[in-house]
C-alpha cells in the first residue's frame, strides 16, 4: 500500500481555473471594489466568470485604464436578461 503524499499548497487550483463571481448579490457600493479585488487574486491564467443583470461598461473602461493588457474581457453571454463575461488574467 502507498504512502499519502503531503498535499501540495495550492493543489487544487488548476492554472486555468474558473472562478464565478455573481455581481448581482453584492450591494452596488461594494461591487466596483470586490470586482478589482478578486481580479487582483488571480494568477496567470485564471478566469473569473462575472455575471450581472445589466452590461457594465463604466467598470469596462476601469478595468481597461486599470489592468490594461493584463487582463483580456471576453463576452460570454449578453442580452436583456443580462450579461456573462470571462475576465482573464494574463
């Protein structure tokens, strides 16, 4: 029988890992802020799925001036019900 092996930090994250983030249940004052820091947490090729009920393109144009390259804004989804954006860190 083999041994168990000691679990790697971090083990579980897979380096494309996506990540959901709902904007919908976060009160408007604090949206903007825990958008920037949930991007901020994420490595190198991690995607966080951002889903809203509105197209938010004031925070389009923050993450750009803010992130610029780093981050590549990708729609999934976007209609009348709402909107489903991959935000990929490069």
């Amino acid at each position: 029988m083999n041994a168990p092996q000691p679990a790697q930090p971090h083990a579980h994250l897979s380096p494309d890992a996506i990540y959901p983030f709902d904007a919908r249940g976060i009160a408007k004052r604090f949206r903007h802020a825990a958008i920037f820091g949930a991007l901020d947490a994420l490595t190198t090729g991690e995607t966080m799925r951002f889903v809203n009920d509105h197209d938010p393109l004031p925070l389009l144009q923050q993450l750009r001036a803010r992130y610029g390259e780093l981050v590549e804004i990708a729609y999934r989804h976007r209609g009348a019900d709402g909107v489903m954006i991959d935000f990929i860190r490069g």
